[in-house]
C-alpha cells in the first residue's frame, strides 16, 4: 500500500505549465501520481484565477440558505459537480452529499446538522455518586446471579450436546 502524496504549489504550478505545453492531464496523472480528477479541478481553477487559484482554500462553513442555493442551482441549471465546486468553493465531495440528501429526503434534509463526535452513551458506564441502597443492591445481585446462572446451564447443555454426538460417531467423551 502506498502512501498518498501530497502535491504542494510547487509541484502544481509544475503541473500547469506542463499542461500549457501540450502534455495531456492523463500522462501527468500517469508519471505524478497525482488524481486526474484533481489535477482537472486545479486546471479550471488555475485557467480563472491563476496562480492563486492553486492554493489551498479555506474549508467553507456551508448554512442552509448556501446549501439550498448549491442545490437548486444544480438541479434547475444541470451544473456539474465540478461546476458547482468551482462557481461555490465547496468541494465535489460536500455538493454531492448534499445532492443525495436533497434527493432523497427534500430541502428539509439539508438544514440537519450531524453532529460531530461519540454519540452519547457510549463509552464508559458512569459510576453512580450516591450509594445503592440495600434492596437496589440486592436486586442488582440476585440479576447478575441470575444472568451467571443462565449462562452455566448453557454451557453444560452444549457439553452435553457435543458428548452425544461424539458418542454417536464412537467417540469417549472427555472428561473436562
């Protein structure tokens, strides 16, 4: 597995006047390494705004009203993803999130948030600050009594499973 290389302004810019001269974007993405979709995108961009279209952009904190805007930009207009990305500054990835949402679950889906991080209740059970009480306490032994019980019986019934069908085929059954 190799390691994903990182194509930094140097090596883009490199790229560009490459792709001025003449050499297509597929045998560059074939010698660096480097996506063809990417390299593309860097193209368009560079092709509008020159060198700084290169740089790496400010990651955008999309709201309702500019998702909506995306989206029925490319629905009424038939942009593509990479039309959207360029006339926007969201990435492909983000517009065609948003797209599958709108699809399938309306405008209504894209004012959702996800919520970032460990769901809550998970992780560690938290330890109770105030005491048991004696009749908690003893419920909550007789259940874990009950649970080991429970699962005694299932062992020794698949014990006893396995000693019958390896008496069935002639075999002694260990004595564990």
């Amino acid at each position: 597995m190799s390691k994903r290389k990182k194509h930094g302004l140097a090596e883009c810019l490199k790229y560009m006047h490459m792709i001025e001269e003449g050499i297509s974007i597929h045998s560059i993405h074939v010698k660096y390494g480097i996506n063809n979709d990417r390299l593309q995108v860097l193209w368009d961009r560079y092709q509008l705004q020159g060198r700084s279209g290169l740089l790496k952009k400010k990651n955008i904190k999309p709201d309702y009203a500019l998702k909506r805007e995306i989206v029925l930009d490319i629905e009424e207009n038939h942009l593509t993803l990479h039309a959207a990305s360029l006339k926007y500054g969201a990435s492909p990835q983000c517009i065609s999130v948003w797209l599958r949402q709108y699809r399938m679950e309306g405008l209504a889906a894209l004012n959702s948030m996800k919520r970032r991080g460990r769901p809550p209740g998970m992780g560690r059970p938290r330890k109770n600050s105030k005491p048991l009480t004696e009749l908690e306490r003893l419920r909550k032994e007789n259940q874990e009594l009950k649970t080991e019980n429970a699962l005694l019986k299932k062992v020794r019934a698949l014990v006893e499973e396995r000693n019958a069908r390896l008496r069935e085929i002639g075999q002694e059954p260990s004595k564990n």
